[in-house]
C-alpha cells in the first residue's frame, strides 16, 4: 500500500516543522515540489509549528502558511500557551488548530488555574474558528473534563501510544 493511500485512511497527517524551516524557501520548494507531485490531498497534511517558532519569525511563518495554504495544506499551532503567547499572535495566524500545552492539561483535573487556562484558550479558538487539540491526555478523568469544555481533539498516552506508520 502505498503513503497517500494509508493518509487516506486518516483525517490528517501531521508534520512536525522546525523552527528553520518556516524561513527556508528550499524546504518550503520542496513541500509544494511534494505535494504537487504525490497523490496525497492538501487538506489532508497538518504541517504544526511551535508557538515559540512562530512568533520568532512572524513573517516567515505568515509567507509559509500563506504558500501552503493555497494547496489545501493545514496548520498547526503548536505548544500553545508554553512560550511567550499572547492572544493577539493568534489574529495574525492563519492556523486551522490550536494545540493547547500539556502542561496545562496534565493537571487540569486537580488545578483550577489549569482548567481556566485550558478554557480561555479554548473559548478564544473557538470564537475565531479555530479547532482545538489538547496535549498529554494521559487517563479518562483529563479527557472526560476536556470533552466537558468542548475541546474538539485530545493527544497523549491516555487515547493511544505512538507506533510506526506500517503498525497502524
């Protein structure tokens, strides 16, 4: 079977970029030269870029989302919450999802302050049309209180352990 057959399979295919990347015009190439020429969707490849890399290179990450965006490719912010976020960045990032820290979710259960953060991101996401995904969803009482504040997606040990593509 081939890859764009086994991406079929799935809702998305996520990448995770370095911060260099966002500002390489080489990879960005080679990202279009890839897509164009594979038979995987555009919509079905989430390319997720750090918070902290993003804002580093604001423009860099503005001209690479906006060349991928046009072939369909989705967006990740990734870590959100964890470095020197501000919500205005997010009026400025045409990202598809935010990835909430899961070093507010682990403990969101116990920590009210958690749960507030986990909340506002997530209200703010979904006033400006923006999905969410939760980090380290490690057991049912973390998913059950993230299902609870109407996150869209959950990731961690807790839903699923990391295995190789062929596994799956």
């Amino acid at each position: 079977m081939s890859l764009g057959a086994k991406i079929d399979d799935f809702q998305y295919c996520t990448i995770n970029l370095s911060g260099n990347s966002l500002d390489d015009q080489g990879f960005l190439d080679f990202a279009l030269s890839q897509i164009t020429r594979s038979n995987i969707a555009g919509h079905k490849i989430c390319f997720e870029i750090t918070e902290t890399a993003a804002i580093s290179n604001l423009s860099g990450t503005i001209k690479f989302i906006r060349e991928l965006s046009q072939h369909g490719c989705l967006f990740a912010l990734d870590d959100f919450g964890s470095g020197v976020s501000s919500f205005g960045y997010l009026k400025n990032l045409d990202v598809d999802f935010i990835k909430i820290d899961g070093s507010f979710v682990k403990d969101l259960v116990s920590d009210p302050i958690d749960y507030a953060m986990v909340k506002s991101i997530n209200d703010i996401a979904q006033v400006m049309g923006k999905k969410t995904v939760a980090e380290y969803v490690e057991n049912d009482g973390i998913l059950a209180a993230l299902y609870d504040i109407g996150v869209d997606y959950a990731q961690g040990y807790g839903i699923g352990l990391p295995c190789p593509l062929n596994e799956i």
